[in-house]
C-alpha cells in the first residue's frame, strides 16, 4: 500500500515543512523522515493528544533499531535522531497509516529487535569464520615456506 500524507494540519507548514527556491518548492528532508517514521511507529494520526505517545514511540524506534535519519560527511554517514523539537513541530501530521496500541507497537519492535539481533550476530560468526580461515591458511603457508637461512628453521 502507498503512504499518503497531508501536512496541511500542521502549525506554520508552509515553513516546518517545505523549503522555496523561486517558484520551485519542495519538502524538507526532516519532514520526510518525520513522514516515513509515522509509518516506522503505526501512528497515521499525530494529534496534540497523541503526541505524547507519537513523541515515545520515535525514540524507543530509534534507540532499538537506529535513527532514520543520517548526515553524510567526508568520513562516511552519521546517524542523526530526530529531536523532540522537530517531532513535536510536526503536530497535525496525517497519513493513511493506521494507529495501533501501545503494546501492539511495544510488541512489534520487540520482534524487529530480535531479528535484528540475530542478523547481526549470524554476520559477526561469519566474519568470525573468515577471519579464522584465513589465519589458518596463513598459518599454513608460514609452516611451508622455506626459511632464509639455508633452509633450517629458525624456531626462537
């Protein structure tokens, strides 16, 4: 299903939420972020009674599983939470995602941790596995390589 959204609800959107050069408008990164998370957390409806819960749900998100957002640098990307300020300016946010309960959200991203975290560990005994074959076959070439002094092996 497409995400639709509507940011006509939010407070000064022509501002929070849309950047202009001349006639060409587009917008803004954080927004589409916040857009995306409202998919991320299973709330579609970010009323001012809701933020409280929109506000938890984002940053239990992105402690468990990563922020959403990242900035990129010469060295590579970082991650870059989004702040309270950013979320909350969002208010009146609509989107066709459909609202679930606390615990059926808690629960969720109780699933998408575990199965993070088998992923990364099922990647950290692969590169484990490599790591150990290749210090064994070089393990194996040092043994038969032959010494620079006349052939006899020099053991300290």
């Amino acid at each position: 299903m497409a995400l639709h959204w509507d940011l006509s609800g939010i407070k000064d959107n022509d501002t929070v939420c849309y950047t202009r050069e001349g006639d060409e408008c587009q917008v803004k990164g954080t927004t589409e972020c916040i857009i995306w998370m409202s998919m991320f957390i299973d709330m579609g409806n970010w009323t001012a009674k809701a933020m409280p819960e929109v506000w938890r749900r984002v940053k239990v998100y992105e402690e468990v599983l990563g922020a959403v957002r990242v900035r990129y640098t010469d060295h590579g990307s970082l991650p870059c939470p989004l702040t309270m300020d950013e979320v909350l300016a969002h208010q009146g946010l609509s989107t066709n995602v459909i609202n679930t309960t606390a615990r059926q959200f808690n629960a969720k991203l109780e699933q998408s941790a575990v199965r993070k975290c088998k992923e990364r560990t099922r990647r950290a005994l692969t590169q484990a596995k490599e790591s150990l074959a290749q210090a064994e076959a070089a393990a194996l070439v040092a043994q038969s390589t032959p010494t620079e002094h006349g052939g006899k092996e020099v053991r300290a």
